[in-house]
C-alpha cells in the first residue's frame, strides 16, 4: 500500500526494520564523509569527547534514511525538503538502529493543488531503547489522483 | 591553527575547498542509505518529482561535512548535538561543492566551565552559484586551557 495525503493523519505510527552497524562500517563511512579521530580510531576515540569510537551523526542519519525508505510507504517517495536533527547519543560499533515515525501534521498546500506537506518526527533508538537521533522533517505529500 | 571558543566571534566566515560528485557517486551513495528511484535510476529519475538524477540530501549534508572537517578548524573537532538543514535544491551528478560557514553565535556553557556552544550557519552552494544545503548547527567549543 501506498499512503497519500488522505491517508496521512496525525497519530499515525510507523516502525522501521533494523540494521545493524559495526566498527569497520563506522570507520569507512567516516573516512570518507567525516574523518575525526573519534570516528575513525579506536585508540585515539578513547582520549575525546567521546570516550571511544563513535558513528558520525551523519552515518547515523543515512542508516536512518535507509530504514525510513523501507518503513514510510508515500507515494511518490520520501522527499524531504527540510528538516530538524538532534543526536542525543552517538551511534557505537555493533548497535542495532530502529526507527519509529509519528505523523504530526497533514498540511495542503495552498499554492499547488494536488500536493501538500506531512511533517514526521523520527526517532532512531539502539538495541538499549536509547535515543540517538531525533529527526522532524517535512515531507512532500500527493493527493490521489 | 585551532579554534577556541576565545577566538570565535559572530560574523567569522570560514571557506571550504570542493568536492566534485558524479552519477556514480550518487547511485552507489543512494543505493547504501537512499535507494529511491530518483537517487538510483537514471533513467526512472526523469518521471519523478526531481526531472532527472538527484543526490539524497543525506549524500549532500555527508559531502557538506567532509568540507566543514576541512575547513573549520575548531579544537577538539566539530561536534554537533542538534541542526536546522534545508535543502533548497538537490545535488546533481557532475556538481562541485563548496561551503562557507559563518560563526552566528558563541555561548559559554552555564554549567560546565570552559566549554561553550557556537552556531554556526554553513552554506552548500554548486559551481553556479546555487545554494544546495543549509545547515545551521549547534558545535561544541573549549575555551583554553
């Protein structure tokens, strides 16, 4: 099933499958996207604000982005235009994320008929029910046809 | 030199070198963390909401990063715990990117002595100028020592 606007309403939850993460991944992600040392070695993790190797946020968000795309069924795809992030905790090597997703508004555009804003809030937790991105965002919705 | 919350000010502007990104780039990023048509398919692209192949964001804010780590030299690393990103337009194969942060605010920590928080609003533009991302983010800072 595909969900278009009307089928969008605040309330509406969505859980995501899980993916689970390892040191290498974190490293190679990091030396390509975000090479700090508390991202990409272990030994000098530890000395920083850190304590030990840590997923760059962005890591953390792609993964997120990969199980949304298997978990928010909009027709049309998930296309986000903006959007607001926190990382209360960083992802670690061998966590295992999960997303849920609330619908919190259902908006019509006024401009252009047919299409409209949904704005989701999605939470990333690990395999300790710990919170490690909050992510509000506004979604472009269709109408049916 | 690094930066310690001492030497930033409102109004620093900080310039990144480039990053140049092709079709390639986008698919194999997208087929990872963002496997929709429009980031892998050349081809189904052109029916969508992007007319063609387009960068996820997720691709664009991880290339934004690889810039700021290069470009804002701030001790201790850039650490971001929240952020406003936008993006005006999408990233598209043969793009080069540039990005040109702006300190917007410095504020000592009330509670933990020789630390602070900088806002810090990074600009993603294209070769033609055209802004891709915005990213406003909360950094952490240590004063000296």
């Amino acid at each position: 099933m595909e969900f278009f606007m009307e089928d969008l309403a605040p309330g509406m939850v969505f859980g995501s499958g899980t993916y689970t993460v390892d040191a290498a991944q974190i490293i190679a992600f990091a030396k390509e996207y975000d090479p700090q040392p508390f991202h990409i070695d272990e030994d000098e993790a530890k000395t920083t604000f850190f304590a030990g190797l840590a997923a760059s946020g962005w890591h953390t968000a792609a993964i997120t982005m990969k199980l949304l795309v298997g978990s928010l069924p909009i027709a049309g795809g998930v296309i986000g235009g903006a959007a607001e992030i926190t990382w209360p905790k960083p992802t670690r090597p061998g966590d295992t994320l999960q997303v849920t997703s609330e619908v919190m508004e259902v908006t019509p555009s006024r401009s252009k008929p047919g299409r409209g804003m949904a704005v989701i809030r999605s939470e990333t937790r690990n395999q300790h029910g710990e919170v490690v991105q909050v992510f509000t965002s506004k979604v472009l919705v269709q109408a049916r046809a």
